[in-house]
C-alpha cells in the first residue's frame, strides 16, 4: 500500500524534472532567436532611420532643383532682355559717332560763318547811327577775339555771336539815355544823348542850352533849335524813367 502511495508523486517529480529540462530546453533556443530578432528590429529602425534622411535629402535637393530652375528661367529671360538693351546700344554708338562724324563737319562750316556774322556785324555798326560807339565796338572786339580761343567750344562761340544779334535786334525796339562827350562848336563838351530806337539819336548839352541831331544822310550832327528843347528833355526823362511815356515832336529824317 505504501508503494502505490508514493508512486504518483515520483512520476509527477519526473514529469516536473522533464518538463524543466524541455523548458530549459527551449529557452537555449529561444534566446538566440529573440537576440536575433532584436537585432533585426535595431537595424530595421536605423535603416528606416536613413531611409528618412535620405528622403528628406533628396526632397532637399529636388526643391532645390526646382528653385535652381525658376532662376535659370528667370536669367534667361533677363539675359534676353540684356541682349535686346546691347543691340540698341551698340546701334546707338553706332549712330552717335555718325552724329559726331557729322558734327565735325557742321564744325568746320558753320566756323566760317560765324566769321562772317561777326564781319557782317562789324559792318551793319559801322552803318548804323552812332550810339554807344564804344560798347558796341568792345562787343564786336571781344567776339572776334573769342574766337581765336580753343577753350571756347564752337556751340558757346555761335551762342555768344545770336546774343550779339539779339542785343542789337533789341536797340530798334527800345528807348535809351546816357551820357558821354561831343564836340559841340568846336569844344568838346559833356552832354546826355537820347536814342529812339534806331530812328532818331539826339544830344543835349547839361545846361540844356544846346540840342541836336544826328543826320543820317550826312552822317553828321545838325543843331537844332531851341523849339526843340522841352521836348529833348522831356524824351530824356522818359529813357530815365523819369516820367509816364507820353507823345514826343522831334525831328525824324526822312529817307528817300
């Protein structure tokens, strides 16, 4: 009886003993695999890992790719547009040293003329009553010697010669008094000389006592009497705006 008794608990105590050797077993098989298995898990996160570094690097360079793109395109239109400007550029060199190979030529007339205008001034002066002798005299000198002057450009020399022009068109429209000296019966004597225009030249003498007029026909002065001279002085007040414009009877000479 005590036999049968204790043989259950044997059997299980193998059974027991054989499951732990089968556990223990499995656990030597086990482990490796699971190791392995954690190495897999390692590399596959570090792979995934680059591949995300990769995707991102490449994501990178296509946006770079396509940024690098837009800007070739945009400097192939601007360098379109360059090329286009150098065209006119160089059309515009090309026909500035046409002008200036023009220019040139117009230089080398339009001195002579300018030469001419002054000689043609110098003459119509010479002609024309004889008021302001002296500055207009210094006028014509300066001119001439102005354009002996190589620091002078041509455009400044037929600027000044049309100034010398207008300043003469402008005595014809003006009325004018200064003074200076004049032989006046053979003593030479200060007195204040009215020009009308270019129509009449007059003098008078400071005290007043004496008038005149210069004679185009003769080309001489000619005394006038002395009717004349509350009118005289009344033109001499007006060229010194002394006094309102008003009417004047003077002596014109009439050309035949």
């Amino acid at each position: 009886m005590k036999l049968s008794k204790t043989f259950p608990v044997a059997v299980l105590a193998a059974s027991l003993a054989f499951a732990n050797t089968g556990i223990a077993q499995e656990d030597g098989y086990l482990k490796p695999v699971v190791k392995a298995a954690s190495k897999i898990n390692e590399s596959a996160a570090s792979s995934q890992q680059k591949i995300n570094g990769l995707t991102d690097t490449i994501e990178s360079k296509i946006q770079k790719f396509k940024t690098i793109n837009k800007e070739t395109d945009g400097l192939r239109v601007y360098n379109g547009q360059l090329e286009k400007q150098i065209r006119n550029q160089v059309q515009e060199m090309a026909d500035l040293n046409k002008s200036i190979d023009e220019v040139s030529v117009i230089e080398r007339q339009i001195t002579p003329l300018m030469l001419r205008m002054i000689d043609g001034l110098a003459q119509f002066v010479s002609l024309d009553i004889p008021f302001l002798p002296e500055e207009r005299s210094k006028r014509i000198a300066d001119l001439r010697d102005m354009m002996d002057r190589a620091d002078v450009s041509v455009s400044e020399k037929f600027r000044r010669v049309m100034e010398a022009y207008q300043v003469e068109m402008d005595y014809g429209r003006s009325m004018e008094a200064y003074s200076g000296l004049l032989t006046v019966e053979g003593q030479e004597r200060e007195v204040d000389f009215l020009r009308v225009g270019r129509t009449i030249l007059l003098y008078q003498t400071r005290d007043a006592s004496k008038q005149g007029v210069w004679n185009k026909q003769t080309k001489q002065w000619e005394e006038l009497s002395s009717s004349y001279r509350t009118q005289v002085t009344k033109g001499l007040r007006m060229a010194k705006k002394q006094m309102a414009p008003d009417l004047l009877t003077l002596p014109v000479a009439i050309t035949e």
